[in-house]
C-alpha cells in the first residue's frame, strides 16, 4: 500500500521465505515449531519494539498444554517468571467492602503458571534463534508490500531519521524491504497492518466486527511478608457501574512481587468515563490497598484486549499472508485467557505452511475447525451478555458455562466506536475518581514507569484525519473523550489565544495500546508506528 506520491526511495531488500511481524507468543511460537519441521525454510521476524518484550504487557496466567506440545523440556529452563498457581479467588466489589464468590469454572486456575509475558517472549527469542530464526528488534514493518495481484509480498521497514516535518535528518536511512512468499502477522490486538489488511481484502465480511477492552496493569514491589506466591484473584463490581463492563486482576509473584490490573470494556457508553482513573480507584479499595501501602511500582503500562470471540473472528488468511493470535481475535473472555491460544494458533499456521508449500490457502478452514476455535464457540454468548448489564451478564454466563455453550442463539458484536452516548443523552454517574493516596498522582506520572522513549523529532505517529471535528463537534456532543479514554495524557484540548481551542497530541507519551484508533466515536484517529525501538520499555508486564 505504498503512497504512489512519495519520491521513489533507494531500498535495500532482504528475502525470505516467512517474514512475522510480531515478536509475542503467536509470532515465536510459529517460528520455532516452522524452523522444527523443516530446517531448510528461511524465518525472519520482526519486532518494533526496542528489546523483545518491551511492549508485552499481559496478566498474565497461562494454561501450559500448548507450551508442552511445542517445548516439551521447558520446565528444564523455565521463564525467569514462571510461579505454579496454588489458589483462586474472586470476589465482588461495593464501594467499600466485598464478598467472596465461588469461582468460575473458567478462573479455576489449578495446574496453570503466572508468567511475565514480556519475560516469557524475551525467554523463547534465543531459543527461536537457536533454530536459525533471524530476529530483528528495533524493525517496525510500516506497510506491506503487494505483487500487480494485489497479494502480500512482505513489509517496508519505517523509515529511519525523518523528522516531524518530514524531512531528513542527517542519520536518516531508508527503511529495508523484507519480501517473502509467505507473510504471517502476529501484531497483536489492532495490529495496524491487520487493520489495513482486513478492509483490503474485506476480511470482516460475514463476521462481526472485531471488539476489545483496555487492560491497565502495574509491577509491584512490597513487603516479602504480604504476598502468597501463586494466589489469584479477580474482581467484578466497583467501581464499574453495573452498565459498564470492567473487572481487576491480582497476581502474588515470588520475591515480594504483585502484578495487579484493571481491564475496561471500550463498549462503555459513559462520555465520562476515564479507564486509568478506574484502576486507580481499585487500587484503593480497602481489599486492596493494605496490600500496597508503602510499596513501590516497578513498572506499568496499557494495552488493548481483543475480546470479540468467536463471531468477530475474521478471515484469517489472504493471498500472501494470514493472521494468528490476538492479531486474529483468540482470546477467551471468561478465563481471560490469550496466550495458549496465541501458541496454538502459532503452532498451527506453521503445521499448514509446512505442508503446504508455504501457502496460505485453506488456513483459515483449518484454524476454524480447531481446538482453538471450538474453545471460543462454547464461551461465544458470555461477554455480549454483559452489554446487558452485570447481573444479567452473570446470569447469562452462569447459564452458558452449565450448558457447556450449548445455547441455540449467538449474540451478535457491535464496534465499540458507536457505543458512547452522548453528554446531553446520558447521565454520568459521580465515579469519586479523585479519592485516592497511592502512587501514581497522575497519568503523566503512570507513563513514567512505562519507560516509553520517542523522539520528539519525529511525524506524529497518531494520524487524526480532520482535526476541526474535535473542535467543533466532539467538544459538544461527547466531551473530547479521548482525553480521559488515553491512559498516557497523549490527546489534550488547549487554549491559544490567537487560534482558539485546539487539539495538542503528545504523541511521545505514547504506551501504544491503540485505544484511541479504537474507541474514537468518529473514527478519525488512525494509529500508524512511529520510528522503531520507539515507544514503552516495559519491565516484567
């Protein structure tokens, strides 16, 4: 999808005959079980984050089986995070105290790991390499290339050395061509070559769009004495409202290490609603923060959730290239649970290009009559019940979970986009966002422990295509939500004296969770990578 505008630019070119985009779980995962079946096939994957790992950010627990299948030995060499789960807990939440509630047969996580993902991915690099995988962080795929066709041939590498107003710098160099016959994306939720991909090629046809939530997460450090290593808990109610879907997660590490978020479905209809102060909020319930008190964050970060299931899986394959992992739209909701699927579905792609002569044809077929894809039709109706409301989203998952999914009707997904109401159509309710003590005070202070870096001399990596609508229609109808939605303070509506109001984007503070390409009610902000190795430098999420 190259600008035919651009000045033609001298590229170097690099050939394979598989490049990923994506060094997570799905992307790895794939690599090492195609370089195990057959040695003589050319990887390369590519990575934009600075270090692999640097933009994981996850729970996270996971079910181990599909590690098994692809590492049978890794126990014998386990992630530097790796603490057996040895009890669960789920509580609901009022605004100042809670109860216990049985838990969930999907939250039962007996026989499962906590793991720092971005760990994990860092810990499955060097093994990828150990095969002959070529990796290469620091490479941002910015497009992809096409044949006369119209089919996939590999990605362009972003420039390097551009500064904002588009010229060169001094140290400025082209960015390479990586070609391949086969190009695999593994980006993640809203990867945004995938985003571009699936309206190329109508890849959404017949599904239901894709929907997410926002995951807000922190690294703890606190007294040895209070955490139980390998407890799990997670929380529903307060303080979401019972019209906003939202629920935390609280994981004890090993060495005084807590790992504790807040996800927040982006269908919320509240114009007021602000996702990172939510989170705040729950880290000061009385349940929670005695836990914290006089503790120390080591790291934080957001990232969005893909959480359509199974009606909002998309064609997962196109002529050159196919989709695996979150960049498909694998999670499972209920358990809250990605990473096993990301493995399988790594494992699988790399089955079928191996037997197939490296095509893409029928990939689709054979991920939809997967393990994988029979996991999420039984759990398909349990978060559309929500939009509902919480009781009746519990009521709808208790009744799923004993009918094993069995139900004769599918709920139908709306983009999250549309879902907010309007200031003067909804009555927000007072969330008491500012009744909080503990660290962070404030979101610029959050970005921080992200450790996100971008040169401030670059374009601006979020495109928003008429600025003007900020301005002068979302001011009134809905209130510049993108200034509370973003957890990093990137979107700020400032006062000039001679221009008036206008919108700021703080593009360096970044923590590249595509909220704003997704919850945006006007569908103007387009999300596109900045210069590679910018952005989050996540420790252990």
């Amino acid at each position: 999808m190259s600008e035919s505008s651009a000045p033609e630019v001298e590229r170097d070119v690099m050939e394979y005959d598989v490049v990923t985009v994506g060094a997570g779980p799905a992307g790895l995962s794939f690599a090492i079980r195609l370089k195990q079946l057959n040695p003589e096939i050319s990887v390369c994957v590519i990575e934009k984050a600075s270090t692999i790992g640097a933009h994981i950010l996850s729970g996270a627990v996971i079910e181990t089986g599909p590690l098994d299948a692809l590492l049978p030995n890794w126990r014998d060499n386990p992630p530097p995070i790796c603490i057996p789960a040895t009890e669960d807990e789920f509580w609901l939440l009022s605004p100042d105290g809670g109860r216990k509630l049985p838990v969930p047969p999907g939250m039962n996580n007996h026989g499962n790991v906590i793991v720092s993902l971005g760990a994990m991915c860092a810990w499955l690099a060097p093994q990828a390499e150990a095969l002959g995988v070529e990796i290469y962080p620091g490479f941002a795929a910015s497009e992809t290339l096409h044949d006369e066709s119209g089919a996939v041939i590999g990605v362009r590498i972003g420039d390097m050395g551009v500064a904002k107003d588009g010229s060169h710098k001094p140290g400025y160099t082209a960015g390479i061509d990586i070609r391949a016959k086969v190009t695999v994306l593994a980006e993640g939720a809203r990867g945004h070559l995938t985003k571009r991909l699936i309206r190329q090629f109508k890849l959404d046809e017949g599904h239901d769009p894709q929907t997410f939530s926002i995951g807000i997460k922190e690294l703890w450090q606190v007294p040895e004495d209070r955490v139980t290593p390998g407890k799990i808990v997670h929380t529903l109610g307060w303080p979401a409202d019972t019209a906003t879907y939202g629920g935390s997660f609280l994981y004890h590490l090993d060495k005084g290490r807590i790992a504790l978020g807040y996800v927040s479905g982006l269908d919320y209809k509240d114009p007021e609603y602000r996702p990172w102060e939510a989170f705040q909020q729950w880290k000061n319930h009385p349940m929670v923060k005695p836990l914290l008190e006089g503790g120390n964050i080591v790291s934080a970060g957001a990232r969005a959730i893909v959480t359509g299931g199974w009606q909002s899986l998309p064609t997962c394959e196109m002529p050159g290239a196919i989709l695996i992992g979150d960049t498909a739209g694998l999670l499972n909701v209920p358990k809250i649970k990605g990473t096993h699927q990301a493995f399988r579905s790594g494992m699988l792609a790399a089955e079928h290009l191996a037997a197939s002569q490296l095509s893409p044809s029928g990939f689709d077929a054979k991920l939809r009559a997967s393990e994988a894809m029979a996991e999420l039709y039984k759990v398909r109706n349990v978060k559309p019940g929500f939009k509902k409301g919480m009781w009746f989203g519990l009521l709808n998952a208790g009744w799923e979970t004993a009918t094993n999914g069995r139900s004769p009707w599918t709920w139908r997904n709306k983009p999250d986009w549309c879902q907010m109401e309007k200031l003067a159509e909804y009555e927000s309710p007072d969330r008491h966002y500012t009744d909080r003590t503990l660290a962070p005070r404030d979101r610029l202070a959050g970005v921080y422990f992200a450790a996100t870096e971008h040169d401030e001399d670059q374009p601006v990596h979020l495109h928003v295509l008429d600025t003007s609508i900020c301005v002068e229609r979302c001011t009134v109808e809905y209130g510049n939500p993108c200034t509370r939605f973003c957890p990093a303070g990137v979107y700020e509506i400032v006062e000039d004296a001679e221009a008036g109001k206008r919108l700021q984007i703080n593009a360096a503070n970044c923590v590249h969770c595509k909220t704003c390409d997704i919850k945006d009610p006007y569908e103007i902000i387009n999300w596109v990578t900045p210069e590679g190795g910018s952005g989050p430098n996540y420790q252990n999420l």
